[in-house]
C-alpha cells in the first residue's frame, strides 16, 4: 500500500521541479518586461 503510494509520489514530484525549474526563468523574464513598460 504505502509502497504503491511511494512510487506515486515520486514521478509527481520530480515532475513539478522540473515544471518549476523551467518556468521560473519565464517568469522571471515576464517581470522583467513588466518592470520595463512601467
């Protein structure tokens, strides 16, 4: 049971840093035209 929920969570998890990872410097990059029109 707790092994099945394991195997769950972790792809889960690798899978959202890897979201995170790729989209901060998109959104960092979103601030930075936003900075610069105002």
């Amino acid at each position: 049971m707790t092994m099945s929920i394991v195997f769950c969570e972790i792809p889960a998890v690798i899978l959202f840093l890897l979201l995170a990872h790729h989209s901060m410097p998109k959104g960092l990059a979103e601030n930075q035209r936003v900075i610069n029109m105002l």
